[in-house]
C-alpha cells in the first residue's frame, strides 16, 4: 500500500481568509493524481484531476498545483467561505497497479 | 449530481448474518470500486471492476465478495458479519473516455455496524 500524506489533518479558518493544505506522495512513477471534497452527508466529489507536472487547475476560488518531481500537490482557497467547509481528499495513482490510493483528507472548517 | 446510489445508508447486523451492500449507477460506467473506510482513517480499495464479469480485489484485504454481472450494478457481500466488518463502505464509479485515470463518482456510502 502506497504512503499519501494530507497536511495538515484539520484546519480552522475565518471567513475571508485564504488558504491551503498539502498532499505528499511517490515521487516516482507518478500517473495522476485527483482533488475531491467531501461535505458532511454528502457523497465526495471530485474538484481536479491532475495528470502533468507543472499542472495549475482552478474553478472559482479553489485551484491547485501539482510537482511530480517532489512529489506534492497544493490546493489553495482564496477568501474562504462557510460554505467551502468540508474535508478535502487528495487520490494518487502510480504508473503501476489499477487502483488510487487516498490520503486521510483535511478537514477545514471555515467561521462565519 | 452524480447517478450512483447505495442502500442501505445505515445498517445494524448481529454478528454471522449474510448481508449485501446494494451499489447502482446509470452513468453506464464500466469502472466499479468498493472502498472501506474506518474513522480517522483513509479510503481503503478493497474491490473494483473494469466491466461486466471482471473482478479484482484491492490492496486492503476483505472477507466480502463482489460480482458485477450486469455494468450498473456492483454489489457487495458478507456471507458472515463479524465486528471487525464495522465501517462505512463507499461505491465509486468511473467512465474511460479515452482515458484510464477519469474521475470517480461516489455514492452515499453505507455505514454498516456489526454487533
């Protein structure tokens, strides 16, 4: 089983602050690697899919960034709003094997 | 929204009743994953399919069964609920599209206890 490491683990933001947390993975053998969010209740949902090094992806506020070569992903969050609470996942697939392997997300809360 | 549900939502089970996680999507995906995953902890693979009649298990070794005899409906078995089976079971799906790394669409989930 392949290491994927979410930092940090929680996080709590006031209204209008930016942001951003970290995913660390292989830095070998790289083949994609996946952005989602989860809300409470809801299903997880997939925010990137990011393939090249040197990636940058956004929609809206949110964007991240990709360094295959270290091994590490970025996603930041510009003027955070309540609404973007939830917990983050990040999902890496090597050249190798069939399946992503997902970090333990961070979770961010943001305070009205 | 993503086409994909899973029923139960909850379920409480006493231990070595036979029990099936039901997983449906109308996306016509041919990619069927089933992840578990504990508190605190990550998603773990423990099966996926690539189409009708293939199966794989994950990197997470799993008791239960899976079969996938029709494309929208991937569902998962316990012939035999033990505590060590309490978790919340997610069903994800994914098209090819050209491409072996498209995103995956997740259900609800099932949050099966096991007393």
């Amino acid at each position: 089983i392949l290491n994927v490491e979410q930092s940090p683990q929680s996080l709590h933001v006031q209204e209008g602050d930016s942001t951003n947390f970290t995913c660390s993975f292989p830095s070998s053998n790289f083949y994609a690697l996946h952005w989602y969010r989860w809300e409470t209740a809801k299903s997880p949902e997939a925010l990137f899919v990011m393939t090249l090094n040197g990636d940058e992806k956004k929609k809206g506020r949110i964007s991240a960034t990709l360094n295959t070569k270290e091994g590490y992903s970025y996603l930041y969050i510009k003027g955070s709003q309540p609404e973007d609470s939830a917990t983050y996942l990040c999902a890496f697939k090597g050249g190798t094997g069939n399946q992503f392997y997902f970090g333990t997300g961070t979770s961010l809360t943001v305070i009205p | 929204e993503a086409d994909i549900y899973q029923t139960p939502r909850y379920l409480v089970i006493g231990t070595g009743k036979k029990i099936t996680l039901e997983c449906s999507q109308t996306m016509g995906h041919d990619k069927m994953y089933w992840y578990q995953q504990d508190p605190g902890m990550e998603l773990h693979l423990i099966h996926y399919s690539y189409g009708v009649n293939s199966t794989e298990k994950g990197d997470l070794s799993s008791e239960s069964t899976v079969s996938r005899i029709r494309t929208e409906h991937f569902p998962l078995t316990l012939e035999s609920a033990r505590p060590s089976h309490t978790s919340q079971y997610l069903c994800a799906s994914s098209g090819s599209g050209g491409s072996s790394y498209n995103e995956q669409f997740f259900g609800p989930g099932t949050r099966l206890t096991v007393l």
